[in-house]
C-alpha cells in the first residue's frame, strides 16, 4: 500500500531526538545524513504539525514530535520485554523501592508486564523527609531494596545507575486557564502568573538558567509568583488542572499525565529566552544486597521504560 508505515521510521525519529542533530544520528544508524532527512520527511508526511523545528545547535522536538515518540515507545517496551528470555528462576521475591510521587506514580506504574509481577512482589516506601545518611541506612539493612533519587550515590558501599534523565521542560495548565489558548508562553506570561511548585527528594525543583533574564546571576525560581508548594506530583498537576496556576515540569510526565493519566491539562511551550538545567534519577542500592541480580533486572527494565521517553 502506498501509505503503508515503515517502521523503520520510528529508530530515526529516536536517533534524531536523542541526538540532537541530522550528522550525529546518521553515524548511530550507520547511514547518510541524506537519508535520515528523507525519513524524517518521510514520517513528517503522516502529519499535520511541525514534528521538528531548527535551532543553534541543530533539530529540536516539537511537543508533537516528543508525544508522537511516546506513543512509539510504549509499543517498543513490549517488544523487548516479549524477546527478553524467561530466567530459570521464578521463586517471588519481594523488592522494595523507596522513592517519592514521580516512582510510584509514574516509574512503576508504567511497568504493564504482568510477568514482573509474576515473578515479583514490589513495595514501595516514601522517600518523604529522609536524608541521604536514612537512605544508606534502609539499603545496609535490606529495608529496602532500591533507591531511586535525583542524587548520585558515588559511596563504594553501593551501586548507582542512571535510569532517566529530564531534557525537555514545558509548562501545564488547566483547560480553562486564559493562557492555555497559547501554544508558546512569552517571559512576560511565565512570570506574571501564579505558578505551582514541585519539590521532593526524588526530583528537585526545576532550575532556570540563563542569566539574561534578570539583571546579575540570581536563582529565577525565586522571582516566580508562587501559590502552592507541594511534594506531590499529583498534588501539583491536580491543582494546575482546577486552577488559572500554571507549573514547570518535564515535558514527558506532563505527556504521561496529560495522555496516559487523562487529566484535563494543556501542555505549553517555554518562553525562548529560558534554558533549563537537565535533571537525571538514579537507582542505587547496596553491593551485598542478597537480591543484587534481581535488583539490577528491575533496574535495567527501568532504565528501558524511560530511555525512549526523551
């Protein structure tokens, strides 16, 4: 059929994403640049908006591009997880995660192989008010299993992985917010509205950097207009949802909310004077820990699930 879908279509569009750039995707595919523009052209042809847009330093994704990749994603977990060999061992184990709202709701939620929990029995433990120091601790005594947290473990004691990492930022707001008519917040819009903040152990405040929107290096977060704190992920995209408040976050959770979670939120582009820091999660746990095999299974099918969400 003439409008046939290559699916080859879907590794260029994640190359380019997680590249950057035409040249640099080519050499991970081990074709042309050539022939990477005739695909993105090519998929470029199966819809309506803009899936890319130039900039200094090469091709950046479009909200439609990064939700489309979502979409993509999903189907390409499956497929791994269905080639991935059944191990010998089936006893159920019992692993322990401590992690905040972002681990529980959006991390374990999205583990939809029911063979996991086959094989698995998981718990989760808040990582609410628990210092770096109670952390060690819980993975010494077994306690707990995994660790998932913004910081880097760099202790011998312990083993600490990379599974995510948050590029892409955007900002939400409800449906009946004024601005959520708007495809792309000016400076003037970001500032002057009310916004919700979201902090936890697991995931910091977002980081604006770019010293030319204020006069001097001051932290930007501290000159927004903030209505509501909170260390809820839920919290903050529910009172986002019901109010003219708008919140900066990871453009894929807000995908995941708003797609996958169905709430009634509109997805905003930054204003193009603000960078923002990238921000990584990391699983650590204890070396000695009797279910290291185990834990570094569940780690790796982790570090899969967000690895094609850029």
């Amino acid at each position: 059929m003439k409008n046939e879908f290559d699916y080859n279509l879907i590794k260029v569009l994640d190359a380019v994403i997680s590249a950057g750039n035409v040249t640099k995707a080519s050499q991970r595919l081990a074709v042309t640049p050539a022939a990477v523009s005739i695909a993105l052209n090519r998929l470029q042809g199966f819809y309506h908006e803009a899936l890319f847009v130039r900039g200094r330093s090469g091709l950046i994704p479009t909200v439609k591009a990064l939700e489309v990749h979502s979409y993509f994603c999903q189907a390409i977990d499956i497929i791994k997880v269905a080639l991935k060999p059944e191990g010998k061992d089936t006893e159920k184990s019992k692993i322990t995660l401590l992690g905040g709202d972002i681990t529980e709701n959006y991390y374990l939620s999205q583990v939809y192989d029911d063979k996991f929990f086959e094989r698995y029995s998981f718990h989760h433990f808040s990582m609410r008010n628990r210092g770096k120091d109670e952390m060690k601790r819980l993975l010494i005594m077994e306690e707990c299993d995994i660790a998932i947290s913004h910081n880097y473990n760099n202790d011998n004691d312990f083993e600490c992985r990379p599974i995510d990492s948050f590029k892409h930022f955007c900002v939400i707001c409800g449906k009946d917010n004024m601005l959520s008519e708007l495809s792309q917040l000016s400076l003037h819009h970001f500032l002057s509205a009310q916004h919700a903040i979201f902090k936890a152990n697991d995931c910091p405040i977002v980081t604006i950097q770019d010293e030319n929107l204020y006069d001097g290096n001051i932290d930007v977060k501290e000159r927004r207009d903030i209505g509501y704190k909170s260390d809820s992920i839920i919290g903050v995209i529910g009172i986002v949802e019901r109010t003219q408040l708008i919140a900066l976050v990871p453009l894929k959770l807000a995908i995941f909310f708003k797609n996958q979670r169905k709430y009634n939120i509109n997805i905003l582009q930054l204003p193009r004077e603000m960078k923002i820091k990238q921000m990584n999660a990391y699983a650590s746990w204890y070396k000695r820990n009797s279910k290291s095999q185990h834990i570094e299974e569940i780690v790796d099918m982790l570090h899969t699930l967000s690895s094609f969400r850029h």
